[in-house]
C-alpha cells in the first residue's frame, strides 16, 4: 500500500498521541508546583499573621470570612483514673467565621444529593 502525506499509521498516532501526553503531564506538574508554592506561602503568611493577633483583634479577609482571638473560660475536667475533678485554666483561641458566599456555597454541595433524591 503507497504511502501519501495524509496516510498515518497506527506507531504514528500512537507517538503524536505519546507527546501530547508527555507536553500535558509536564504542564499540570509545573502548575501544580506553583500551585504548592503558592499554597505554602499563604500558610505561612496566614499563621505569622494569626500568630501576632490578640485577644479581641480581627483579621478580615475579604470574600472569605474573619479570623479572631476569643477567650475561653476555665473549664471542668473529670479525670477518670482519680476520680478527681480539675479546672483547667482559660486559654485563648482563633476562631474563624465564614462568609455568607462561602456557607451557601458549601451548604448546596454538602446537600446536592439529598436535593435530588
């Protein structure tokens, strides 16, 4: 069988399709590495500035919600080997609140299924 220009064989597909596979994997790999990178400089970023807020400051992020300091009070703490009763100390800790995008949003994905059914 003669072979024109436009006549492909199967090794020929097969090594285009191979290249293409190889071009794509290498690109998401990239994206993802800069994705990560991304992703750990927020962490840290978000962590030095949570770590500096005190009790009663706000940090708001727009779109996404607000982080800030609550006190707890003491609490009751019922050791079961002794049979003691302790009060540990109040403590403080970063309590973060969604916006209403944010909440509606995972609200209708968490119950997407039960939706439908």
């Amino acid at each position: 069988m003669a072979r024109n220009a436009y006549t492909k064989t199967w090794g020929d597909v097969t090594r285009q399709v191979a290249q293409h596979v190889r071009k794509t994997v290498t690109k998401i790999d990239h994206e993802a590495k800069i994705a990560q990178g991304v992703n750990e400089g927020l962490r840290l970023a978000l962590s030095e500035t949570l770590a500096q807020l005190k009790p009663g400051d706000r940090f708001i992020i727009p779109g996404v919600g607000t982080f800030h300091v609550a006190k707890r009070g003491p609490k009751r703490n019922y050791n079961p080997s002794t049979g003691q009763i302790e009060m540990l100390p109040e403590r403080t800790k970063i309590v973060f609140k969604a916006t209403s995008p944010i909440i509606e949003n995972v609200v209708k994905s968490t119950f997407k299924d039960v939706e439908a059914a």
